[in-house]
C-alpha cells in the first residue's frame, strides 16, 4: 500500500557506467502524492525528489532520485487528499459524522463549510460485465459488486443490472444512455432531431470514447487535441428507482449554462456551488429554482474549444460544480441520458445544439419593435390613455398589452365589463399600424355555472386528474369566485383563501386538449358576439410551470413518497417538498400515445407542452406568423416561443443580470428573449429607468412591464427629457431592426445565436472568457451599457479587432484593452466592429411605417479592408416565409473600395419599392475623388452625392432597388 520494494535478489555484477534510477512513474493513482521517503536497511535517506502529478490521467512522476543498480531499496509515498478530490457523500442537509458512517463514507471537517465533509472514499459499486464496440457505438451491460453496495432505503436502492448505449450519431455529436433495461422507466417525451442510423464516419469523428470496465466510467475526448472532456469514472456513480447520480470530470473552470435562475456572472462559481432545477413561479433569486428547466452546459477547454452537454431528463435535479473542476448531477427519476455536442467554437455548440433540439422560432417583424404592458390597467380608458400619450410624445411603440386585468374575474377567454371597450381599441390601435398582445394562464375555474371552457375541458377530458378516482385534481390559481366582494387590501394569502375559486390543470400533452384549447383560443379572437372579439397577434403565456397559489391541491396531497422524495434536491423551499406553489406529484397526465405520467415526472415539461399548442392556436386564429412569449421552457421551447425573464425586481443590479440570463438563453437556443424594462417589482426610479431603457433598447424582446400598484414606468409617464432619452435609443433600436431580423433569421435558420457573448467571436482571447456586462448582436455590434447608479462613464473591453464608435463613425483605434468611456445620462456606448455591413433602415414611430422608409448601409473596413454582411426580407408575418421560401437574401461584400450587392435567393419584392439611398464607409484610408454605380458590368447613370472626411465616405441619394445586384467602387 503506497509502497515500492526494490529488492535486489541476485548481485554478482557492478555496471561500470554507475547505473542509477533517477525517475519512478507511477500510472492510476488516484491522489496527488504529498511526500515520499527513500530507505536503505530501514534509514531513511536524505532526498528531496520532485513530484508532479497530473489528476486527469492519474499519473504521479518522482525524479530526482539517485537508486544505484544493485542495491534494495523502499520507496514510501503518502498521499494528498486534496479536499477539491471530494464527492460529497451526503448532499442533503444536517450530514452528521454517525449518518455518513452509515452510508460507509469518511467524515473529515474542513475549515470551510462549502467542502463536504461526509465523501466518498471508495470507488462506485458498478463494473462492466460484457462491451460490445462497433463502428456506430458501444453497448454494455453495468453490474453491481453486491460486495461494494453502500447502505440505501428502498427507494434508492441501487438497480442491479444497467445496460450502456453509445451512439456516434454525427461527426460532431454523440448519445450516451444508461438505462434500466429489464423494467422500463419513464424517459422524456421531447421529440430530437437524431439521424435514423448514426451518420459518423470513424475517421472524420471529432470524439473517441472508452469506458472503464471496473469501477464503471465513461470517457471522451476530443480527438485533434487529446483533452479529456468527459471523464465519469467516480466514485458517485449510482442509479436507483429515486435517486440517480453521477460525476464528471471537466476540461476547465469555464463552464456556462444550466436554467433557469437567476446567476451572479455568465461563467459559473466553481467553488462548490449547487444550483437546483424544477420549474417554478419563482422571480429571479439568487439559488432558487425559478420558471425553466435547461440542463444544458457549454465548457471551454484550456486551449479554447467548446463543447456543449445536454441531459435529457425532466425531473427535479441538481447540480454541483467544485473547483477540482468536476460537476456532480443528481435526479431524482427517469434515465440518464446524455447528448455531447464537440463545437469546436461556442458558436458552433449553440448551433450543433439547436440542430439537435431544432432552431429558434421565427418572430414577425412587428415584434422588434418596442413593446408597453403592466398588471393593474383599472379598464380600457387607462390603456388608450397610454397609447395616447406615447403618441403624443413620438415615442415608438409597435406593441401594447394587457395583464389579466382584462378578464372577467381573471377567467381565461372572458372579457371584462370594465375593458367593453376593448375589442374596438384593439381595431383602433392595428388601423394605425400597431399590435396587441393578451395573456392566458393555463388554469382553469371550477366554480362557474355558465363558463363553456370548463364545460367543453370536462366534455372532452381534458384537465389533470387524481390517479385513483380519476376525477379532476383541483388547486387555486388567479380566477375569483362569482358573486363575491373582493377586498384588495387583504394580505394576498387571505385572498386566495377567501375569495379564489377552485381550477383545473389543462393536460397539454392530450390531443384532445390541444383541440380543446385552439378552440377556446379561436373563440376569443372570432367570438360569435363581434363585440367580444380581441383581434389580439401575440400571446403571452404565464404561470405555466404550473402555478399554484397554495401548496398541492384542494384535499390535501395523497402520496407522500412522490411530494417528498427521499431526495430532495436542493431547490428553494425544501422542507415544503416538490408542491411548494404548484400541484400533487402524482396528478395523472397522458402522453399523446396514451401512455400514463405521473406529474412527479413530466412536471418541468408543462410549459413545453403548452407551447407548440399556444403557436398554432395563435397562428390557426390570426392566419399570420405571430409570437407566443412563455414563461417556463424546457429543450426545444425555443422552436415556437420567445421568453421573457419573468417577475424582476426595479433594482440596479436587474440589468447586468439580464444580460446573463439572456446569453444563457442563447445557449440554450431561444433567441426571442429579454427582461421587464425598468422593473417589475416595487416602483421604478428615474435615473434607473432611463439606464434601462437604453439596454433594453437591445434586447430582442424590448418590453417595459411592472406590477400593480407600482408607479407608471412607461417612457409617457415621465419628463420630457427622459421622453427624449427613450425617443431617441429606440430610434436607434428601430433604424437597427433590418439587421435584428437578419440575426433572427440567421438564427431561425441557422442556430447561430443573436445575442451575443463577446467570447463566442474571440474566443482566442481569455480575457473575454469572464466579459458578461457587455454583449454582441450577431458578430458585428458591440452593446456596453451603463449598469450603475450615478455612473456617467462605463468601463469597456475591446477584443482584438477594429472598433468604430457607433454615433461617430469613427476608429476608435481601441484593441485589446479596457477602455473608460464617457457616457452621459443621455447616451449608451455602440461600437461597429470592423469586417461587418450592417443593414438599416429609417426609423418610425411603428415597424409598420419604419418597413416602407428608405433603407442604407453601414460599411466598416477591417485593417486589411474587407467587410460583408447579409440581409434577410420577408413580407414580416406570414407564416413559415423562410420554409416555403418567400424572402429575399442579399448579400454585401466590399473589397478595397468596391461594394458587391448580390441578390443570393429572391423570391419577394416588397410592395414598397425600397430603395438604399445612403451607404457610409468607415476606415476608408484616403480622400476619393469619384464614386461609380455598375450593374451586369456596366456603369449606370445616379444622381448621388458623396462626402469624404477622416476616413469617412457617405454615399447619398441613392437609387439603389432592394432585390437588384449592384457594384459600387470609388477611387
């Protein structure tokens, strides 16, 4: 044990080169070795030898030893238990020294109580019995080493047979599945998209992958560079009914991803840091488990490659990243089922993930523009008031709202005699070019007489159910009672209980409530009465993780071991168990198939459900392309809605944490994503709101929303310096938005990501590897906004590249550095990246205007004067215009000093006849005498003028026909 005998057992020879071994290389130790001693005839020998040891290949290397040939030796060594080597061995809460000794841990306190101090110390009880590799996988049989078992409860008794799938299903992504294959599990209803047969080709594979025979582990490394970046060969590896575990070795510290909460810094704290994960109504909160539920993660490796994990499994988790680096997960049912994808650029991870789990929807054009909401609208006066006043003030706005204010004691698809007049704003408001968007909450009232949703929901079997009678499981959600007299200043528990009426769940996985609920849908916005009809274009769909205002159901909860698992992960409000604002975990949904689930395992996946419903609701009503705006996600959300980051606070430290969570939400390939402009909770402040407006002004989703009886926060509300403010960065928003499409599309498209991380397009730089306050759009813009009280400068870092000041048009000269800019209340810094053209259009009051104003570009030259760009165009809503193919491509490519128009896929002409009328060239680098317009080779007459200042060239009054190539070249 930690011993080396050198026992020379015949020596009748001397070498005349004075032979010594200066170097013993030990392979598989599992600890780093903190000293060693040489003896000779039990002395102990004076050395000082030079130990490495390497924790990924478990290779210790001693040198600097001087043992003659011929002569016994011990080599003693002891080694380091590195407190980063610890698994935790008892991740609930209270570990005490007797518990972890009952598990047949080692306790050992640290001074740090983020360390566990109950681990493992033997290896995990699993070995591989038979392997059978193939050119397209592996497949294995895991057995238990009954003599190794720890001790367990029933429900987390370890399986004893498991069977290993590995699939090379692509070049660049691989499958790895464990699995009880003698009893089936529940696994994951979300459709992916795998190729029918793995398309590998072995030489081509970025990936190899082994597997550890005993203990059982899995390995994968990156083929070109040798880096180990899954390596699951620990001591956590269990699989039970309950409690499923399982550790991984990481390439790196850098490590991004996993939903939904609310994170400090877009790169993960790997200092032991549990995150939990089980959909909830839960506002942005530092370690709560809030509306979604992503377990997806994108790592960088030391030398800059990514590589991007999905685990396909919707029960409730957790996981644990500590600093060995190593990441722990923890669930507590279904399989384990993991999806690599190799990159070897983060952007390529985005993109090979949302190829895996499809692209981002497709938003229409009108829902770029600004949008305005709030709960607490007291009737439909107050809404046309703000429609007014932001009218008034020439401030654009596309997109107006309501809150469940609307409905008839907050009933879904009812209207409220208090907003009568509604349906005639809605006509009023599209007349001049605007939207509207209403909100529908999945639950629906038990306590009516005369309410067609819930009678056609309990005709067509539609809601969730108690497994036993089959009868509906009810609970308590938003909808009030009928005749009854609310009091509002009532704590809101007392509200619930008083005056809130019985509802039911919407199984959304049924077919028959899909059918159930475009109906209601349609009814809405077709109602048999005209004067009830909403001609509403988006919807807004909330409390869909599910919510519940009291815990569990009316009656009480019914099976304990489902509500409080023997595991509870480490979620907000543990002693509650998994009900804590939301219904029983053995409500009975069906699958489309017909097949049984208990909410217990599909629960995380109700806002899924309902999302590919809400789309075609929406688009089977409106003929049109429209936008469903969730609130809980889950893998592949993205492919019909957008998501705002729910109920945020009106706080300064809101906004750098909305640039996280939304490039967290572009990992996870939603790209229609932002946060509650100037804040939802508590009531807005003035500098506050104005720094919001100006970042918000970048979010692909730009909604400004806050909460009853909070102050008005929309731009109209205050003085007209802020109106001025807020007019002005969303003229640049709006003059912006033909390249904003063109990243939607691109990401629609494509999977490429519009929302930017700065290291997706540097990733050679490290320093960008932690840049989370600044943020891209697409490649080309650079967003550094002021996110501090009474700041009037902003600290920004300038990766390797040209940088022109956006409002300037000029080099900034700025590279590789930190720069402090100014930044007055008035103004948000913008850089233009060298190498991009950018595609704009003059701005409006509404997208319906700004789409028939004269169109430009913006040319930045890099150093060696290159530059391109793309820009997409479609009619803005019809649906799947990029499926059947009815848009416009144009391409932009410039050289020197020659600009390439070229019309790549044209099949749309724009009603509007546009034109590009203005193109300014930056980093030009000397005066131009004379700028020529050519097409098909020849130069064709332009009555344009040019302008040539400080490495400026603005080209005006153009004639240039959207939809027709063209060459322009100055000399």
């Amino acid at each position: 044990q930690n011993a080396l005998q050198m026992t020379a057992t015949h020596s009748n020879y001397v070498d005349p080169n004075n032979l010594k071994f200066e170097e013993i290389k030990i392979l598989g130790l599992p600890q780093e070795v903190a000293s060693v001693t040489v003896s000779q005839n039990n002395v102990v020998q004076d050395y000082t030898p030079d130990i490495t040891y390497d924790p990924a290949t478990k290779v210790a290397v001693i040198k600097g030893l001087q043992l003659e040939l011929g002569k016994s030796y011990t080599i003693k060594w002891t080694l380091r238990r590195n407190v980063n080597e610890r698994f935790d061995c008892h991740p609930s809460p209270n570990a005490t020294k007797e518990k972890c000794q009952q598990l047949g841990c080692s306790w050992e306190e640290t001074g740090d109580p983020d360390v566990p101090s109950c681990y493992y110390s033997s290896s995990n009880p699993y070995l591989v019995k038979n392997i059978d590799y193939s050119s397209s996988g592996i497949i294995a049989t895991l057995s238990l080493d009954d003599s190794r078992v720890r001790a367990n409860e029933a429900h987390t008794a370890p399986i004893s047979t498991l069977r290993l799938e590995v699939k090379y299903h692509l070049n660049n992504m691989l499958q790895f599945k464990i699995y009880d294959y003698q009893n089936p599990r529940y696994e994951v209803p979300v459709p992916l998209n795998l190729p029918s047969s793995p398309t590998s080709a072995g030489q081509d594979r970025l990936y190899d992958v082994s597997v550890q025979i005993k203990p059982f582990g899995i390995q994968v490394r990156r083929r070109s560079t040798g880096t180990v970046i899954w390596n699951s060969g620990l001591p956590t590896f269990t699989f039970s009914d309950m409690f499923i575990q399982i550790s991984t070795r990481l390439a790196s510290q850098y490590i991004y991803g996993f939903g939904e909460s609310e994170h400090p810094t877009f790169r993960h704290n790997m200092s032991w840091n549990t995150w939990g994960m089980f959909t909830r109504d839960q506002p942005p909160t530092y370690k709560l488990n809030s509306y979604g539920f992503q377990p997806f993660y994108m790592a960088l490796e030391e030398d800059g490659n990514a590589h991007g994990v999905l685990l396909l499994n919707s029960n409730a988790m957790d996981v644990t990243f500590q600093p060995t680096p190593a990441l722990t997960y923890r669930t507590i049912g279904g399989i384990l089922d993991f999806y690599m994808v190799l990159g070897p650029t983060p952007e390529l991870v985005v993109q090979e993930y949302t190829q895996l789990i499809g692209r981002p929807v497709m938003p229409p054009y009108w829902s770029l523009g600004f949008q305005l909401c709030r709960y607490g609208y007291a009737n439909d006066s107050q809404v046309a008031e703000v429609v007014e006043e932001m009218k008034a003030a020439q401030i654009p706005h596309d997109v107006q709202y309501v809150d469940i204010d609307y409905m008839e004691r907050n009933l879904d698809f009812t209207l409220s005699p208090r907003f009568a007049k509604l349906p005639d704003l809605i006509n009023k408001i599209k007349a001049e070019g605007m939207r509207f968007i209403i909100i529908l909450d999945p639950a629906i009232s038990g306590n009516e007489t005369n309410y067609p949703a819930f009678t056609r929901g309990v005709a067509n079997n539609v809601f969730i159910q108690w497994p036993d009678t089959k009868e509906i499981l009810y609970s308590k959600v938003w909808s009030f009672l009928p005749n009854v007299q609310i009091n509002e200043s009532l704590p809101h528990e007392d509200q619930v209980e008083n005056y809130v009426s019985h509802c039911a769940f919407p199984d959304f996985f049924r077919n028959a409530t899909v059918e159930w609920y475009k109906r209601e849908i349609l009814e809405v916005y077709n109602n048999p009465d005209p004067s009830k009809s909403l001609k509403f274009d988006g919807l807004w769909t909330d409390m869909n993780e599910p919510a519940a205002f009291m815990n569990g159901a009316m009656g009480g909860c019914k099976n304990d071991l489902l509500n409080n698992p023997p595991y509870m992960p480490h979620l907000g409000y543990r002693s509650t168990g998994l009900i804590h604002k939301t219904p029983c975990m053995e409500g009975l949904h069906y699958l489309p198939d017909g097949t049984p689930a208990r909410h217990y395992d599909v629960h995380s996946l109700y806002g899924w459900s309902q999302a590919r419903p809400s789309l075609e609701a929406l688009q089977d009503a409106t003929k049109e392309r429209g936008i469903v705006i969730s609130r809980s996600t889950y893998p592949s959300s993205g492919r019909w809605v957008g998501h705002w980051l729910g109920d945020n606070t009106a706080a300064w430290d809101q906004l750098h944490k909305s640039i996280i969570g939304m490039m967290e939400f572009s990992l996870f390939g939603i790209s229609y994503t932002g946060a509650d402009i100037c804040g939802f909770f508590k009531d807005s402040q003035y500098e506050l709101c104005v720094r919001w407006m100006q970042l918000g002004a970048f979010y692909p989703f730009s909604r400004n929303h806050n909460e009853k009886g909070t102050r008005r926060q929309d731009p109209a509300a205050w003085d007209n310096k802020f109106k001025e403010m807020s007019k002005h960065v969303l003229n640049i928003r709006y003059t912006l938005l033909p390249y904003l499409y063109t990243l939607l599309y691109d990401a629609h498209a494509h999977g490429s990501t519009v929302v930017r991380p700065v290291l997706h397009e540097f990733v050679g730089d490290r320093t960008t590897w932690d840049i989370d306050e600044q943020f891209l759009w697409g490649p080309a813009l650079l967003i550094s906004p002021v996110m501090k009280e009474n700041d009037r400068s902003v600290v920004a870092y300038f990766p390797d590249a040209r940088w022109y000041d956006y409002h300037t048009d000029s080099d900034t000269g700025f590279r590789r550095e930190f720069q402090n800019l100014s930044a007055p209340l008035e103004h948000i810094n913008l850089h233009i990246r060298g190498g991009y053209i950018l595609p704009w259009q003059n701005p409006a009051r509404t997208t319906a205007y700004s789409r028939k104003n004269p169109m430009g570009l913006t040319v930045a030259l890099d150093d060696a004067l290159l530059a391109e760009g793309h820009l997409y165009w479609d009619d803005g809503v019809r649906i799947d215009a990029y499926e059947d193919g009815v848009y416009l491509l144009t391409s932009f490519t410039a050289k020197q000093n020659v600009l390439e128009i070229t019309v790549t896929h044209q099949n749309y002409t724009d009603p509007n006849n546009l034109m590009f009328t203005d193109i300014k060239v930056l980093g030009v680098p000397s005066g131009v005498s004379q700028v020529t317009v050519s097409q098909n080779g020849a130069a064709i007459p332009s009555n344009h003028r040019f302008a040539y200042n400080n490495k400026l060239l603005k080209i005006s009054d153009l004639q240039l026909k959207l939809g027709q190539n063209y060459t322009l070249q100055w000399s």
